[in-house]
C-alpha cells in the first residue's frame, strides 16, 4: 500500500480497507440527524447537504449515471452521498471524496472544507470551485456504479481511470481545458502512459492522460468493457533494456 502523505488527494476509491475516514470530529455534526434528500433523479440521494452541496452532487452523480449508462453499465439501486463539514482523510492526506465498497457510502467533504484546504496540486487549485465540487461528486459516483457492475477492488487503476474519464467528460470544456494544460500539453496519451505508479504519484495528471487516451479512441464503451473483463494492464512496466 502506497504512503500519500505529501500531497492532496482528490478522490479515492477504496474497499473497505481501515485508512480512508471522514474526520470524526467533524463528521458527526454534519450528518447527524440530518434527512436523507433525494436528487431529481432516481437513485441518489445527499445527507448533510447544503442546497449548493446537494445540487451539485446531484448534477454529478447524474452525469456519471448518464455517461456510463452510455456503454450499458447500470446505476446501483440506492446511493446515498453523505456530505462531512471537514476534509476527508485518506493515509494521512486530506481527501474531497471516496467511496467505500465495502459499506458501499460515498462521502463528500463539504464545499467550504474543499475550498479552503485546496492547493494547486488539488482539482479545487485548479478550476472553479462548484465545477470542481459537482466534478468530485461525479468520480466518487463512477466508483459507485462500477462497483455495482462487478468491478473487483483489485482492479483499482482501472477502476480510477474510468472515474478519471468520467470527471473530466461531464465537466464544463472550460474546465476540462484548464485542468488539462495545468498538468500538460494536450495530445493522444498511450496506455503505456497510465499506470499505478503515477496515480500515486501525480494523482492529476494519471486523471488528464486517462481522459486524453479515452477520447483519443474509437470506441470508448469497448475500451471500458475490456477494463470491466479485467483484460487490460495498468501496472507500470520497464522500459525496454532496462535491467537490474
Ligand atoms: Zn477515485
């Protein structure tokens, strides 16, 4: 298991594995005896929410359905996205979202949370904070639906680059624009580009290569069908020659 002590976490997907916490201090008072409040559309619901936190949540969440429901994936039966007043917290490093298949809960830091504890190596330094927040909440519900179409959580890069494309595909061109050339020059990105490795290390820019080799092929549905079948490898391979 990788140490993500000295950078910002956008979201993680994680499997009910001890080490990913909402902050218990704080999260307590959001959520607790606040009413769960369906979105506009079936399915997902927000607990804790501000009427700006459950709107773009909302959004998001119906994004991601909409966009996977594209290929043929289905939306869980019943989510619920509950929204903590401080950061989230993923070994050690403050995170903006997650989504636990084990206790299947999607948990969102609050919009304010976010704002303040942003750094230029975090979505939030990087775009307008509502498109980043409603962009969060799309990832973390990408990792939501997957899970429910029978993604494993040792497929967990592949899992992160479906959730990359589906951030970066609902969200407005022009932020998509920025989060790009803030992390590089666009152009097609090989797969060989996308591993475990710089998810660790350059969470953001596994985010950005994953969108620009997914828009960069002819069948992008096919492309998540063979992740789904686990037929794809992420892990970071040697270079040819290299030796040890
Ligand atoms: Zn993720």
């Amino acid at each position: 298991m990788r140490t993500l002590s000295s950078f910002s976490v956008s979201a993680r997907y994680i499997s009910g594995i001890a080490g990913c916490v909402p902050v218990l201090i704080f999260s307590l008072v959001a959520s607790f005896g606040a009413e769960n409040v369906p979105c506009p559309d079936a399915g997902w619901s927000t607990v804790g929410a501000s009427d700006l936190e459950h709107e773009l949540i909302c959004e998001g969440t119906s994004g991601a359905t909409e966009f996977l429901a594209s290929c043929g994936l289905e939306e869980p039966d019943s989510t619920v996205a509950t929204v903590h007043y401080g950061m989230l917290e993923c070994f050690g490093a403050p995170a903006q979202g997650m989504y636990d298949a084990g206790t299947g809960e999607l948990s969102m830091a609050s919009l304010a949370a976010c704002n303040s504890a942003k750094t230029p190596e975090d979505v939030f330094g990087r775009m307008q904070p509502e498109a980043a927040y409603r962009s969060i909440a799309a990832h973390e519900a990408a990792h939501a639906i997957l899970h429910a179409n029978g993604l494993k959580p040792a497929q967990w890069v592949g899992n992160e680059y479906i959730a990359s494309v589906v951030q970066l595909s609902t969200m407005p061109a022009i932020s998509r624009s920025a989060l790009i050339r803030s992390s590089m020059e666009p152009r097609p990105v090989e797969l060989n580009e996308i591993s475990d490795l710089i998810y660790a290390f350059e969470p953001i820019l596994f985010s950005v290569r994953s969108y620009l080799h997914y828009s960069d092929l002819e069948d992008g549905c096919d492309f998540i069908g063979t992740i789904l079948e686990d037929r794809v490898s992420f892990t970071a391979r040697r270079a040819p020659g290299w030796r040890n």
